[in-house]
C-alpha cells in the first residue's frame, strides 16, 4: 500500500510539472504576432484595421473587378482563429458561427470562410490560390506569400494590432 502511494505521489508531481511547462509554452506565445498573409499578386499591401474586419466580414468581395477576396480562417482551437474573432470579428465562436450562417441564408455571401488546419496548409493555399487571404503566425510565415501592413506596421513592429 506504502508503494502504490508512493508511485501515486511521484505520478501528481510529474503531472503539476508538465502542467506548468505547458503554461509556461503558452504564455510565450501569447505575444507572438499574427500576419496576415495574401497571394502575391493582390493589389494591396497595406489595409487599415477597419478595412480588414469589412475583408474578414464578408463585406469586401473583390480584390480589384477580376480578383475575387478567397478567405482563409484557422480552425477552432487554433491561436490565430482566437485572434482574430477576438479582435477582427469582435465575436465568439458561436456569434461567429451565427453570423457567417444568418450571411449565407440572406445571400450576401455564397460561402462561409475556408477553415484550415495549419499555417502550413494556410502557406500553401494563400501562394496558390488568387485572391487568398489569411492569419499565420508570423513565425510561420514562408517566403511567396505576402505579408500585408495593418495600420501601417508589420508583424513586430511597434502597434501592431493583432497580437
């Protein structure tokens, strides 16, 4: 009985520590900015913080009159998806549901955005499909996409708003 104690205690202790490095893992990466990425050849690269909502919102179509806006969004659990409901939507995961739902019933948008799965997935999408748009965590970003300026600034810079 002495034993199984123990290996009980030993078990609860193993247990808390691994538990507090995934604490520790991630609160670093709260502070790590997400990038929002386009296809190469959008004819933009610097979009205001307003601009990006009507974008992520469904009330921006058309990147110019032959380049239809492709959205892009990480699954749920994903930090980046918590991101940007939590500042570009202004929603929870539900209202976000709702809204994209209530949009397609009204025929204001034939389609909800494209879940993805990874920033890989999202890397891979964003450099093969015109018109393209998504968040990536700006570590992730990979070379042929295109990083867009929100408010001006880039990932790491002073004020940049998605964090």
């Amino acid at each position: 009985m002495m034993a199984y104690w123990k290996h009980a205690s030993i078990a609860l202790l193993l247990g808390c520590v691994c538990l507090s490095l995934l604490e520790n893992l991630a609160g670093q990466n709260r502070d790590v900015d997400v990038a929002v990425v386009v296809h190469p050849d959008t004819p933009v690269s610097n979009l205001g913080l307003t601009e990006v909502r009507k974008v992520f919102l469904g009330d921006r179509q058309y990147w110019s009159t032959n380049i239809p806006v492709v959205l892009l969004i990480r699954a749920p659990v994903a930090r980046e998806r918590n991101v940007v409901l939590k500042i570009i939507y202004q929603m929870s995961e539900s209202q976000f549901k709702q809204y994209w739902i209530a949009k397609i019933f009204r025929a204001e948008s034939a389609s909800a955005p494209k879940v993805v799965y990874s920033n890989d997935m999202a890397n891979d999408l964003v450099t093969a499909i015109p018109g393209a748009i998504a968040f990536i965590d700006a570590r992730d970003v990979r070379a042929g996409a295109k990083v867009l300026r929100v408010d001006g600034r880039l990932p790491g810079e002073a004020g940049y708003p998605l964090r």
